[in-house]
C-alpha cells in the first residue's frame, strides 16, 4: 500500500511529540441561552504578556519533566487518525469480537434514551488515546468555545477520571516538594488529599460572602515579594460554589485575581463542578474566558449533575501544559473508561436536552437548599451562617465554641452525621469553629429533626465550654 505525504507526517509523531495546538472551533450560529453562558462580552482584563513554550519551562515540576512519551500510546494515537485503509500489525488492542456484549440501552427520565450497538459499543469499549475519545473531544472543544468564548490562546482539552483526577493531575504538573500554594482559608478536602506528600506551604486566603478576597491575595504576595520568599507557581480555586463555603467570587473580584496571576507570576486552577448550580440568578464569567495570556487550567466534571459515578470530567490547559498532563495520563491510566465517555459524548451532543436536564438539577437543589435554610432557624442565636448562592453547602460557625471536633462525635452518637471544619484545613489537627452541612441527599422530612438534634448538641457544648472557662465567657457577656 501507497503511503500518503500526510501519513508519513502522521508517522513522524510516533517519535517527536510536539505541544498540540488545537485550531479554535467556531462558535454556534444559535444564540448561547443565559443558562449556558460563562463568558461576558464587556471584561477587559488589560493587556498582558502572553505565555509562550518557554514561559511555561519554568511552571513544570522536574517529576514531570522527566516523563517520556509511550510510544505504544502514541501509536494508538495515530491509528485515529490515519486513512483507514492502512494495513497495521502495531497496535495491542484486543478484537472486538471477544466483546461479550451485543447492545447497550438506557432509559432517559425525560423521555428518550441511549442506544449503542455494532461498530459504535465496540468503539466504546475500545483502547481510545490518552487525551480522550476523539469524537468526544471534538464535541467538548465546541461545548467550551460556546460558553467560555475563550480569548485566541494555543489551548486544547483532554478527557479525566472525573474532577478529582485533575486536580491530582495539576499538583504532578505544577508543584515541587515544598512549594508555597494559594488557595482559600478552607478549601476542598480532595485538594489536600494530593498535596500531602508534596509538603507544601499553603497560602490560605480568607473569603467573605464574596469568596477569596484579592486585596488580602495581593498583600500575602507582596509580602513575600519583598521578604525574598519563594514565589507559588500555582493558585487552586472554586469560583463557583465553593467547597465548603458556598461562595461565588463576583466577576469583579475575578478580574483582580486573574491581573494578579499576571503580576505575580502563578497558573489560575479553576476547578467549577458547581457551575451550573449556581442560584444567584446571574451567569459569572469563568477565568478561562477572561484567560488573554494562557495562565488558566480549568477543570470540569459532571459528577455534581449528571454521575458521579460516570467519572466524567476533561481539563483545558494551555497546549505546552496539555502536552505534559497527557503524559502523566498515559502513565497512570493509559486513558479514562471508554465507555462513560461515548455515554457523557450523548449527552453532550444534544445542547438543548442537557440544558433543561441541568436546569432541573439545578431547581431540584435551589429547592432544597431553601428548605434546609427554614430548617435551620432553630440555630438562630446559637450559629452564624450565610445562604450559599451555588453549590451543596451551608457553612456554619458555631459560636462560643472553640473547636467543634467532640461535638461532632456527640452529634453522630444521637445519629446526625456532620462534617467539622477540620476537613477543610490543610492541618487537620488544628482548632476549629465551623461544620459544613450538606443538603444534597437528606430528606426534606428530615432536616427539622437534624437541625433540632443540631441545636442541641451546640447547647451542649456551648455549656460545655462555660463550664471549663466561667470567667472568660461571663466577662465576653
């Protein structure tokens, strides 16, 4: 068989991996509905230096820079791409005709369904490349052109086990033993979980109702620029929701935050698995879409609204950052499960399907999160909390109690399970006042009576702690 001039440019990738660079998909002709818009046409974040494969030389982590390409996993690669009609005794895939299955069906519960059978289930349940199902990736680059309009930066996108994944994914690329890392004062335990054996100086910033506040970013920054200190190279953030404050930063506060990822140097990791359960009434423009100079990696997962149990979930990086994560994926997993990914690429395909199944997830959620909000008034005068304006969580600060560990405990023996602040804090050892309550799951006839046996134990424990210091409480009284 006669080679072609493009499969023999194809064929030399196998030995020289080079960033990829993804042509930008153009937007859809329809109008973008307000529930699928993250961008906003009006920001301005000024004019910055874009990052070129040098600049990013300097955020990759010396474990990453020393992975080397499998080429058995870019052989795989290529065979997506080639003309069909090439002969190959290359690939170790097995035959599809060992598959035992004939037919996959799932019923919607908005009518409709799922159906793979013949060449389409045998491709899902194939080996596919280790940046994703290529078809899934295709649908995904335009799903993210659509609602982020992302300024014209060399970026691509590749398919993870879920969000969780990613951020696992982003501390291999970025971090070193030791480095210093911003994120929120509390912040998502899964993060925590990856850096531990990175050891690193966390730079934990407060947030108010508004989330992380960039005034007090800038001061830590400018602190530690004028005292010599080492620099972080890497910002780990949920815009949208934050896990466990419910927070969502303003677009405001977003620009300042992405001007001082500019200023001083660092890579913004978004992670937004909340996203669409966002109850402000008002769509926020992601830091990808404000993203001019290439210091965004973003994370995205459906496990908060279509499965967890998919693991659904893709990053978009700038392509010199995509090129490296794809070599840990190789490394690690070869590739996320085929098969939630042709499911996750159905409902994908279909935008206005989606949406209204998103819309519902998200009133589904509005709803009970008010309802545990009236739950919570018994509380009133005993804890201090704000309505979360996205995401699953309320967080509580328990007054007149110093750490809120034990009553934890006391709380599970009257059978009401809680979460303490101490999940969220880097030293999970250290005192804390705050719980975080979730109310994706309760049932709704429940949360009075958790709230009730909630309000008790507090009491206890308020009771407690007089007990133990008379005189510093009757002088605060």
């Amino acid at each position: 068989m006669k080679l072609t001039k493009n499969n023999l440019d194809l064929m030399k990738k196998v030995f020289e991996i080079k960033p990829c660079v993804v042509l930008r998909a153009k937007y859809s002709q329809a109008c973008t509905p307000e529930f699928f818009k993250f961008y906003d046409e009006n920001i301005n974040v000024g004019d910055h230096k874009v990052l070129d494969v040098e600049d990013y030389g300097r955020f990759i982590s010396t474990r990453s820079s020393r992975r080397e390409p499998a080429i058995t996993r870019v052989i795989t690669s290529l065979a997506y791409k080639v003309d069909k009609k090439m002969i190959s005794l290359a690939e170790g895939m097995p035959n599809e005709g060992v598959f035992p299955f004939k037919k996959l069906s799932m019923d919607m519960k908005k009518g409709g369904g799922i159906m793979m059978e013949g060449k389409e289930l045998a491709a899902a349940l194939q080996y596919v490349p280790s940046q994703g199902l290529p078809s899934l990736l295709t649908e995904l680059r335009k799903f993210q052109e659509d609602i982020h309009r992302p300024p014209d930066v060399p970026r691509d996108l590749m398919i993870t086990n879920g969000g969780q994944h990613g951020i696992y994914q982003c501390a291999e690329l970025l971090l070193e033993p030791g480095d210093p890392i911003v994120t929120t004062e509390y912040a998502y335990t899964g993060l925590h979980s990856t850096l531990k054996p990175y050891q690193p100086e966390i730079l934990g910033v407060p947030e108010d109702n508004d989330g992380l506040i960039p005034e007090t970013l800038e001061c830590i920054l400018e602190d530690r620029l004028s005292r010599g200190l080492k620099m972080p190279k890497m910002m780990y953030v949920i815009p949208t929701g934050s896990n466990p404050t419910g927070t969502v930063i303003p677009v405001e506060r977003r620009m300042k935050i992405y001007a001082l990822a500019c200023k001083y140097d660092f890579i913004i990791v978004e992670d937004d698995p909340y996203m669409f359960l966002n109850y402000s009434g008002r769509p926020i423009a992601s830091f990808l879409s404000m993203d001019k100079a290439g210091r965004v990696i973003r994370l995205d997962s459906v496990s908060k609204v279509v499965s967890a149990g998919l693991r659904g979930g893709w990053v978009t990086a700038p392509s010199p950052l995509l090129e490296r994560l794809q070599l840990h994926s190789q490394a690690e997993l070869l590739h996320p499960c085929t098969l939630s990914q042709a499911i996750l690429l159905k409902l994908v395909q279909c935008r206005e399907t989606l949406g209204s199944y998103l819309k519902s997830a998200r009133d589904l959620y509005w709803s009970r999160r008010d309802a545990l909000h009236s739950a919570l008034q018994p509380l009133e005068g005993l804890a201090d909390w704000a309505v979360p304006d996205a995401g699953l969580f309320f967080w509580l600060r328990v007054r007149d109690v110093d750490d809120v560990y034990s009553m934890i405990h006391t709380a599970f023996e009257r059978g009401l399970m809680l979460v303490p602040g101490q999940a969220f804090i880097y030293d999970s050892n250290a005192s804390c006042q705050y719980i975080r309550l979730t109310f994706s799951k309760i049932r709704l006839e429940d949360m009075s009576t958790a709230s009730q046996i909630l309000s008790e134990v507090i009491r206890d424990e308020q009771k407690k702690s007089l007990e133990k210091e008379p005189k510093r409480y009757a002088t605060e009284s």
